[in-house]
C-alpha cells in the first residue's frame, strides 16, 4: 500500500529535485475521499518586489531535465571563471560547466491529483478563469506545462459553464541534476546558485546574473537570471520598438515595459519566479545589444510607470491597432478596465469619419478601406489580406473539424465595439455542431492572421478573402501610432495618457502589486 507523503515533506522533495509523474494510479490506488492531496509538487515563491531595487527573477530557459535522457546543460563564462555552489553546500569553479540529469527514486511514491482546465490561449484568459475559481473559496493555480492551463485541487467545484478533466499520478521518482567534474559525475542538489563575474554565455548573448538552477512544478527545472529591473529593459525594448524610433516614443516603450513587468510578477509564480524570456511575456535578450537611445529611454523614465488605484496597470501594448483601439476583454476574457477601452486612434477627420461602436460588418469595411488620417497607417500590416481555405482552416483546427462536411461556412458571430471579431464560427453543412473559436484563441488557431480586426468575403465554396487591419491584440499602445504622434511633437506623458487615459505616470508605489 502507498503511504501518502505529507504536503511539507513533498515541499522538502521540491527543494532539491524535480518529480518524474509517471502513469496514473490502478482503482487499487486509490485515496479516501477526505485525504487532500497536492496538485504539483509545491516550489517556493519568488521575492516579492520592493520600490528600492526591484530584481526580477527572468527564467533563461524552462522545462529542463524533464527526463533523465534529456539534453544536458551547457554553462560557459564570458571571462573569468564561473563559482556554482549546490543546496547541499558543494562549491566549484570553472570556466565550463555541463549538469547532466539523473533519475532518482524516492523513498516511497508520493500521490498527485489536480481539475485542469484549459488550455488557454494566454495567461490573461487563465488568469481570470483562476480568479473565478479563487472568488469560490478554492485554490486555484495557473500553469503552463505547455500550454496555459488553470490547477485547481481534486473534488474542488468548478466555476459554471467551466469544462475540467481530472488527473492523479503517482510519482516514483524524481529527476535530479548531476556535474561533470575532473573527478566524475558529482551528484548535486538544488537549488545551484551560479555566479559569472564576467558574465555567461547564453542564446548568442551574455548575461550578468547572478544565475540560479531550480525545481518547478512539473519536475522539470528552470534556469533563472537576476536581473534588476532596469537592466532588464537594456534586453527588452530594443526589440520592443527600435532603437530608431523617436524620443519620446521609445521613452513611452520603455515605461510600458517597465509597468508590464511588474504588473505580471506573479505570471509564474508556480514554478517560482517571475517572468519568461519569450513571447510569453517580453522578449528578453542581452542586455548589451542596448544602444544609446535606449539607454538614455530607460534614465529619463528611470523608475517610473503607469499604475492605478496604487498598482502597476496591465500594460499590453502592440504593433499597429489598425486605426481603433480595442478594449482589453475584446482581446482576452478579463475584467474590464477603465483604461482599455475601444476608441478609434487618429486625427479629427478620422474620428469623424468612424465612430465608436464598429460592431455592423459594413462599418468595419468602411474602416478599412480608408486610412488617411490615422496613427500608424505606415505600418506595413496597418492593412492586409488572407486568403484561407478550407483545407487550411481543418489543419489548424484539427479534431474538433472532422465532423464539419465541405462545404464549411465560415461566420463572424459577435463583434466587439472596436469592431474586432469576438466569436468566430465555423460551421459544416450537415448536422455536426459548429465549431466556435473565441477572442484570443482565433489568432493562437488561425495563425495566419495578424489581427481579429477584420471581415470575411466568400470566394467560392471553401474559400474566404480575409480583409483586416493592424497587428496584435489591439488593446493599449499602438507602436506604430506611438512613433507617429511623437513625430508630431507629442510628448510621453501625452502618448500614454492617449493609450491609457485615467492612469498615473509617476515612481514605483512603496511595493509592487501585482493587478
């Protein structure tokens, strides 16, 4: 018979090592109803953010050792000699390091049982699913094995209207790192703190650190830099905005950045620490590649942001927003926010020409058909065309799309104020339920298309011409309108207030709250 392992000694497994979840249980494993058990093997949350000097902890690289088998992880300095010291106390130094993994058994298997839900398109939409779940009384984490998905623990109810699968492992062994030393393969125990004094070679770049190798919630590990939060923008904003851009412009990227990644501390918070390096959050590379325009952005703002009601706002921005603005749930199922709402973006002859809202077919039409007088109608995707098939359309959405018979009617079921497409159906001719696709997830499945700003214009059976306009979600700044009105004289503190108005521009509140 299993004996369950308490919660604080599954914390004391996580600590130093990763769990392997193997195959779920036979009905002879089962639990009694009353024992509660844990949905993943617990790691310690990150530090919370002070005003003084807020550090981010960025993850490098996410899900390594998921198996033993997995590739090893090379560490390399940039100059002098990099220092690791391991949770059990070992020390060494090198120029080089390489942590194999290794499989490890445990001294009695530990039982895991989770409600998912998902998955979802983003971290906005889970992140409001999970506030649903918390606002019922029940603990209710979001992850992302893969993709988002929100963990709730087993038997908990669910939100209405919620679908939710069920999932036990049971857990036999763990995944723990190993070092190459002159001496052989040295068993070491998390987490490994790394300290590179000329900085470690990764992805192409060189990063400061210091630098730490840690446990996350799916027994796997993660590769995390500390990074202040302005030297953090040195790695983001030159691929943000460019460097080019103008003044005032690049100064309201950087602030945006800045308030974004505070506001979004806590995005992986279960698998402790902050923030991702890729187009999960902002794009994070060497900080080095900062030119001077950049670094004169980030000292002019240096520790300022967007907050409202004394918190970081949610400070999504995008490339080009087509010439309207989209209010933040026309993007993701979240909260309203005051300071995200669908306006159009342009000059008086535009906002005369279209108004708010663009929700008939033939208003949007209208819009995009013009674009003299709005921000940003530079943009090479200000405007832009698709055709799609039905073939294409199968492809993407695969299982759900094999019942649907040729020939598929593709439909524009609800449109925002903005005029962006909220639900998108796609129906076949015989009896089989439509398959809908909601908000976000049109463009995660229909990838080929760079906005949900646009209409549909049939071209024979199976065949759609997709007009659109802009790039991105559409909700707050719009890069390309951004450089626009700074090019006219416009000011930062103008540019945010037209983005986001209601919000305060000013320094960090005394500690960061995340939304």
């Amino acid at each position: 018979m299993i004996r369950l392992l308490s919660f604080s000694m599954l914390l004391g497994l996580a600590c130093g090592c990763g769990a392997r979840e193997l195959a779920a249980p036979s009905a002879s494993d089962e639990v009694p109803a009353l024992v509660t058990l844990a949905t993943h093997r617990p790691v310690p949350r990150p530090p919370q953010l002070s005003r003084a000097e807020p550090v981010l902890w960025v993850a490098l690289e996410d899900h390594l050792g998921s198996h033993p088998a997995a590739m090893p992880l090379q560490l390399s300095s940039a100059g002098a000699p990099l220092t690791l010291e391991d949770g059990a106390g070992g020390s060494w130094t090198a120029a080089s390091f390489t942590v194999r993994w290794r499989s490890v058994a445990l001294p009695e298997p530990v039982m895991l049982a989770r409600r998912i839900a998902g998955p979802f398109a983003s971290f906005e939409s889970a992140e409001r699913l999970a506030q649903r779940w918390r606002a019922l009384g029940v603990t209710a984490s979001v992850a992302h094995p893969n993709d988002w998905e929100v963990w709730a623990p087993q038997g908990s109810i669910a939100p209405d209207g919620t679908s939710v699968r069920e999932w036990t492992r049971r857990v036999h062994a763990t995944v723990e790192p190993t070092l190459d030393t002159p001496e052989g393969v040295q068993p070491i125990k998390g987490p490994l703190q790394i300290t590179a004094p000329d900085g470690l070679r990764w992805n192409r770049g060189v990063f400061r650190g210091p630098f730490r190798l840690q446990p996350d919630a799916y027994g796997s590990w993660t590769l995390i830099e500390q990074v202040a939060v302005e030297r953090y923008l040195e790695g983001v904003v030159p691929h943000e905005i460019g460097a080019s851009s103008p003044v005032a412009a690049l100064q309201a990227q950087t602030v945006l950045a800045r308030t974004w990644a505070l506001a979004n501390s806590h995005r992986f918070q279960i698998d402790g620490y902050h923030l991702c390096s890729d187009t999960q959050c902002q794009v994070y590379s060497d900080p080095r590649l900062a030119g001077a325009a950049v670094r004169q952005a980030i000292a002019a703002t240096r520790g300022r942001l967007l907050s409202r009601a004394g918190r970081p706002i949610s400070a999504v921005y995008h490339a080009t927003n087509g010439g309207v603005m989209a209010a933040g749930p026309e993007a993701w199922a979240m909260q309203p926010q005051p300071y995200l709402v669908a306006k159009v973006d342009g000059d008086e002859g535009w906002r005369e020409r279209h108004t708010i809202p663009l929700q008939r077919p033939q208003h949007v039409s209208s819009l995009l058909m013009d674009r003299s007088g709005a921000n940003g109608s530079q943009h090479p995707l200000f405007r832009w065309s698709r055709v799609i098939t039905a073939d294409e359309i199968r492809q993407a959405i695969d299982v759900p799309a094999q019942a649907l018979q040729s020939p598929l009617r593709l439909n524009a079921l609800q449109r925002g104020a903005s005029g962006r497409v909220l639900a998108l159906q796609i129906a076949g001719s015989g009896e089989s339920e439509p398959v809908v696709l909601r908000l976000d997830q049109i463009r995660r499945t229909l990838r080929r298309l760079p906005s949900t700003l646009f209409v549909i214009e049939p071209q024979g059976s199976d065949r759609w011409l997709i007009r659109g306009g802009g790039f991105g979600h559409g909700a707050g700044l719009s890069q390309a309108g951004a450089i626009d009105l700074a090019w006219r004289g416009w000011p930062t503190e103008r540019i945010l207030r037209h983005y986001y108005p209601g919000t305060v521009y000013g320094p960090l509140p005394a500690r960061v709250q995340s939304p």
